[in-house]
C-alpha cells in the first residue's frame, strides 16, 4: 500500500504541474483568502464560486470590513450561491475574527462557525504550510475508485504520512481538487485520458448519495424568501405567501427553518424581516 499510495502522489504532482488551474488565491497564504474562497467553494462548482470571491475581496479586503458591514449586505451580495447559512456564519466568523485573530485561534479555526475539519485543515495547509489532508469528495472519490474502496476513512489513517511526504501539502490537496473536478469526475470520469488508470482499480463505490431536486425544495424556497426580503425589506408572512409560487406548507416550513437559523426575524403582526446581526 505505502508504493503504491506514493506512486499515486507523484504521478497526481506532475499532472497538476502541467494542468492545474490558475486562480488569485492558490498564490496567497493569508488566512483571510483562504477562508473566503473555501466557504464560497462548498457545494459550488470553483469556477464559479471564484468570481463571487474577487467580489467579495474587494468589498471585505479584512475580516474588521465584513464585521462592520451587515448580514443584509452580506446576503445581497451573496445571492445566486444558495446554502445562505454559509453567508450568516461567515459573518458571524468575521466578528470573532475582528476581535481575536487568525493567529490567536490557530491551531483551532474549527472553533469558528462554519468552520468543519475540511476547511480547518485547508487554512491550515494553504495559509501556515502545515502538511494535512483537505479531505473533500474529490479526495475521497478518488481514494476509492484507485484503491477499491467503499470506506476511506482508515485509509488516511494508515497512508495520509505516505501521501504528504517529501512534498508541499498545498500543491498536493489542489492536485486532488483539480484532477476530482475535471478527470476522476463524480459522473462520467475521463478514464480514458487519465494518467493514472493503468494502476487504478476503477472501483464505483455502492454508497451512492441520494440528492434532494432543487426545483419545488426547501432550499429553493429559502433562497426565494431571503431575496424577498433583500428587495421588500420587510414584509410579512401572508404577502411571502402570495407572491412565491409554493406550496403554503413548503413556505412555512422555510420561514420556520431560517428563523431557527437566525436569518431572518419576526416582529409584530408578522412582519418578517433580514436578521440585521
């Protein structure tokens, strides 16, 4: 296993050195950035997750700019990603953030809201150079397809020493984000082209994820009453029920889940207004 997981890195190295993609923030080792782009990035395609990042780096260059600014602002300036609990947490970090600093949590970026061992161990790698494994669904798909697996995790456990030897954790975990996205894809991989077919075992893991349709959910609900209330300001529950085209008890539901997740507040006669903190 140690050959053939060394043999793995080296040959994902030199593809990325040829193929890898260019992107402002892979140069930079300011934690700031790297939180930025990695909380914009969950469940978004990079690319597209990159062009709300120069947005938001030239409205809130430091997380004192973020912390000062709004959670409206914010969630204005973050419509059109969804998951808008990601934008409240953010802003919720840049508070903390404000007040004690990046190198005052370090090691512990776990402690701020928002932040999961996948983003803690990107700041970690990108910012402070450390050698840890981002494990995101690129890693993992990739881990299982080569070595036939279904459960990855006693994998790093055992090999992560061999994957981050003798090379910079930086280029590594980008090798992986870059080579998951656009060769070892979740659908339709590029086997056919891909450098290290010859020694992969092309194992398609049984454990398939079931993903909710955007259309008619939740999410696409919450997403519409948050813009709602972007353009209205306040507005209450009745008019949010007439002017979104949903199911009554859908809408509810929304309004229920993103109060409990403090994104919004409700005033006398139902007024429903952006949480402003």
């Amino acid at each position: 296993m140690e050959i053939k997981t060394k043999q793995l890195k080296n040959e994902l190295i030199i593809w990325y050195k040829k193929n890898k993609r260019s992107f402002s923030w892979r140069e930079t080792k300011d934690p700031w950035k790297i939180l930025l782009i990695e909380t914009l990035a969950q469940q978004t395609q990079l690319e597209r997750a990159n062009e709300y990042y120069e947005k938001f780096l030239k409205r809130f260059p430091t997380p004192r700019s973020m912390s000062n600014s709004s959670l409206k602002v914010i969630l204005k300036m973050w419509s059109g990603l969804g998951y808008n609990n990601r934008a409240k947490r953010l802003y919720e970090a840049s508070k903390i953030l404000e007040k004690k600093g990046f190198d005052e949590i370090y090691p512990n970026f776990d402690d701020l809201p928002g932040v999961g061992p996948y983003t803690k161990n990107a700041i970690l790698s990108f910012a402070y150079g450390k050698k840890v494994l981002a494990v995101d669904t690129n890693i993992e798909r990739v881990i299982q397809r080569y070595f036939g697996l279904d459960d990855t995790k006693g994998f790093f456990i055992e090999n992560s020493k061999y994957l981050l030897s003798k090379v910079d954790s930086r280029d590594l975990n980008q090798a992986f984000m870059d080579f998951g996205s656009s060769i070892c894809k979740n659908l339709k991989p590029l086997c056919t082209i891909c450098p290290i077919e010859k020694n992969c075992k092309k194992y398609f893991s049984k454990n398939k994820k079931s993903y909710e349709k955007f259309k008619g959910s939740n999410r696409e609900v919450r997403g519409k009453i948050i813009k709602l209330l972007i353009e209205k300001g306040s507005i209450n529950s009745q008019k949010i029920i007439e002017e979104i085209d949903a199911d009554s008890m859908i809408i509810q539901k929304a309004l229920h889940g993103l109060k409990k997740d403090k994104l919004i507040k409700f005033k006398k006669n139902n007024i429903i207004e952006i949480n402003p903190n």
